[in-house]
C-alpha cells in the first residue's frame, strides 16, 4: 500500500506541473508516464496513472487563475473570475477556491463512479454482438456529433482511427496485399497503441510548441499583489448547491464519450450565472464562478471512467490512453470487468480517493510554490519529455525500432491534424474501437446468416439507433445555426 500511495503521489505531482504549463495537458502527462508501468503490476501502475489524470485535470487552474491563460481545455472558465480576482491582489483566494471546488468536484464524482458504473455493466452483460457494434457506433457517433463547428472532420478522423487500427488483422483475406513489401513484416502485427497515442499528444505538441518558438509563459508582474482578502472556508458558505450542481453536471458530461471538460465547463458556469441572485458579477471576479468551473470539470474524472470500466468505451482522450495500460496488463474494460476483477475495482476507487485526497494536500498548502511552476521555460522542459517518449516508444515491444519511427510519424500526423483541424481525439477513439468494431460486426452478420436487417430487430439496437439520430440530428442542427450565425458575422 505504501508503494501505491507513493506512485499516487507522484503522478498527482508531476500531473500538476504538467497541466499548470500551458501547452501541456493530463492526456500528455498519462502518455508519457504510461511506459513507466511495464515495472509495476495493473494496480501499482493505475495508482500512478489515476494521479496523473486527477492532478493534470486540477494543475489548469494555476495558469487560467494567474495569467489568464487555461492550462487545460476543462480550465476554460476558470480565468473568468479566477484572473479578476488575482488582478485585485487575490491571487492566494482564488487558486485556493479552485483547488476546494476541485476536490469536492473529483469526490462527487467519484460517488457517481461507485453507484452507477456496477448497473450499467450488469445491463450490458446482456448485449449481444449486434448491440455491442451499436454501442461503438453510437460513442464514436457521439464524439462527432458533439464536436460543434466540426461533425464532418470528426467523422472523418474517428473513422480514419478505424482504418489505421485494421492494419494488419484478418491478413488471410490479403488486407496486406497494398502494404508495400519491406513494411509487411513491421506491420502484420498491426500499428501498436503506445507509440501512436504518445506521437499524437505529446510529439504533435511539441511540435506546435516549437513552431511558436519555445517562449517562456512569465507570470505577470501585476498578478502577484498581496493583500486584500485572504482565503476562508466561508467563501463556501451558500455555494454548496452551485458545488453539488456544476460537480454533477462535470460528470454526466464526463459520462457522455468525447464532450470533453471545455464543454463541461461552459455548461455549469452558465447554468450557475442564470441561478445567481448576481449575475452582474459574474465575469468580474466572483467566486461562485470559479467555483462552478473548477467543481465541474473535476466532476469529469469519475465521469469519463464510467463508460470506459462498464462498456470499454473511453470517456475522453485521457482515459482512452488509460485503456492502454489495461491493455498492457492483459486486461480488457468492458461490462464483464468489474465481475472478473473486484479487487482491481475497488482498488479503482480507493485510488480516486488517495488521488484527490493528494491533490488537495499537494496544492492547498504549498500553493505559493506551486505556482512558480508557470516560470519553466517550455525548452527546457521539452527536450526532457522527447527523451522518455523514445525511450517508452523503443520499449513497448523489447527493442522495435520500427515503433520509435511510427512515433514521429504520428506525431507529423497529430500537428498536421491540428493544422487542418481534424480532431485527434475521436481518432485515437477511432483506433482504440476499430478492432472490435468489425469484429463485432462480423460475428452478428455471421450469426444471422448475412442479413443486415438484424441490426434493426432487437428492442435495444432501435433505441440506439434512436439515440445515434437524436445526437446526429442534434450535430447538424448545432452546425447549421453556427453557419446562420458566422455569415451573419455573429459569434456563437
């Protein structure tokens, strides 16, 4: 327990200073660490991993609060009121507000995780291969409908994954027969998951990073200022429906594949303006902002996890790396993990607890030191970063070099990606189900002697079906007000 404890502790740490640095997020710290768990068992290393998602998720408020500038996509609002707040000589209040909302965001969340994951698996257990293929259908529908401005290119890259993650199966039919010849060898076994996801979150990022020429991110001299009002536990006094609220709200969104913590965060800091007895402060400085933000977006990390340990389907991009490390382990998530692996289960969640618990403790009390962290000059951390991503691509088969060329081969793939706009995270989601996808497929057609009508028989394939045209529907409708709206030359 004391080897978990301290792995928790350190992946909490190095979570924080990754998220605190602008440019760099959870999903890149847990790519980048995920070699590191070929040394320890499925437990030790979900410890550490489960600290690098809770701290990179909590370490965006350090930049959002005192320079404006959102470590994290789920910190987006954080800056709202948390920048005003550090601009009026409340720098200390502010980040000590995010970092309690945090901890009681992940805490509630995590008792969401605990009631409804078990359910939800219990029920899937009983789908059969048709319902299994819907459901993949649906996340990876979900994660193109919900990117808003961009259901075509989400579309597109979730199903590109797919395309790339068939690489090498069922190569009886000679899917090999267009490889060319000195790459069949490498690629029979199939592109492998590590060297891809690390290319894709963390060399893409530092090719961006490098292209903006490495600047150090200083905090500004004017955020710093003591004095004025100092942090209390009274600043939470009536707010503990706004926590409840926004925290729930985090990981229902969390629960939803490929909405991510932006989105979370937007939705619970409107909801919290309209329920505010003064909505003219919001903006200004007014904690019950922070406090919707941040409780919300720490609600996803209990929430991302739900559908990924009760149907194998990733919340978010983080947690489909986390599938990697389960998959190291030779473990697959799905509906039959928690009845096979109870103690892994549960150790799943006294994780999340020791995790947040660190967080708190980590942050609340040496915070003026913490946030020193904004001042690391993004050259010389980076260098370090390349080295363990090489390194980890080299080891994931015992010395493939073949693997440390499809990392930076990924990584041109994820900066092109960023360039044109394509997002990485439904095609990570796109390679990560592609496999079990058309096996899925396979099996159900194989089972009803070829008939696709199958597919639309069963009670619960129609409402999925239902839900795959409600959020379709949904994703054009959004797309075509945003089109009404930009040639009006109104921002949505």
């Amino acid at each position: 327990m004391l080897l978990n404890v301290g792995l928790a502790l350190l992946g909490t740490a190095v979570g924080i200073i990754f998220g605190a640095i602008p440019g760099m997020t959870a999903t890149m710290a847990v790519a980048v660490f995920l070699p590191m768990t070929y040394a320890f068992s499925l437990v030790p290393a979900l410890y550490l991993l489960l600290g690098l998602y809770v701290g990179g998720i909590s370490g965006g408020l350090i930049p959002a609060i005192l320079i404006n500038v959102p470590g994290t996509p789920s910190s987006v609002c954080t800056g709202f009121d948390g920048y005003p707040m550090a601009r009026r000589g409340e720098s200390e209040r502010a980040l000590k507000i995010g970092i309690t909302a945090s901890f009681f965001g992940g805490m509630i969340s995590l008792i969401v995780l605990a009631l409804l994951t078990p359910p939800l698996a219990r029920m899937a257990i009983k789908f059969s291969a048709i319902e299994k293929f819907l459901i993949i259908l649906f996340a990876m529908t979900v994660i193109a409908a919900l990117s808003k401005g961009s259901m075509t290119k989400g579309v597109f890259a979730g199903f590109l994954g797919v395309l790339l993650s068939l690489v090498g199966e069922l190569s009886m039919n000679n899917r090999m027969r267009m490889v060319p010849d000195f790459l069949k060898d490498e690629l029979r076994s199939g592109f492998q998951l590590l060297p891809l996801l690390i290319g894709l979150f963390a060399i893409a990022q530092m090719f961006q990073e490098a292209e903006k020429g490495m600047q150090s991110n200083n905090l500004d001299e004017g955020v710093t200022v003591e004095g004025a009002r100092k942090f209390s536990f009274s600043d939470f006094k009536g707010q503990w429906v706004n926590v409840i609220r926004s925290s729930l709200l985090g990981t229902f969104m969390g629960i939803l594949p490929g909405v991510g913590g932006s989105a979370a965060s937007l939705i619970a800091y409107s909801q919290t303006k309209s329920f505010s007895k003064h909505p003219e402060l919001m903006g200004k400085g007014a904690p019950e902002g922070l406090i919707a933000s941040e409780s919300s977006n720490n609600g996803l990390t209990g929430g991302a996890l739900v559908p990924l340990l009760s149907l194998g389907i990733p919340g978010d991009a983080t947690t489909a790396v986390l599938i990697g490390a389960f998959l190291l382990q030779g473990i697959q998530v799905g509906p039959l993990f928690i009845g096979q692996n109870p103690d892994i289960w549960n150790q799943i969640l006294l994780a999340l607890v020791v995790c947040n618990v660190l967080m708190f403790v980590v942050m609340f009390f040496p915070i003026k030191l913490i946030s020193q962290v904004v001042k690391v000059r993004s050259a010389r951390m980076y260098p370090v970063i390349l080295l363990m991503c090489i390194v980890g691509a080299y080891a994931t088969r015992s010395g493939v070099m073949f693997d440390v060329w499809c990392l930076l081969l990924f990584g041109v793939i994820g900066f092109v990606m960023n360039k044109i706009g394509l997002p990485t995270a439904p095609f990570l989601i796109g390679f990560i189900l592609g496999k079990d996808l058309e096996k899925y497929f396979i099996e159900a057609v194989k089972g009803n002697n070829y008939n696709l009508a199958v597919f639309f028989q069963r009670p619960i394939a129609l409402v999925i079906w239902a839900l795959i045209v409600i959020f379709l529907g949904y994703s054009i409708y959004d797309n075509m007000k945003g089109g009404a709206l930009e040639k009006m030359g109104v921002k949505d």
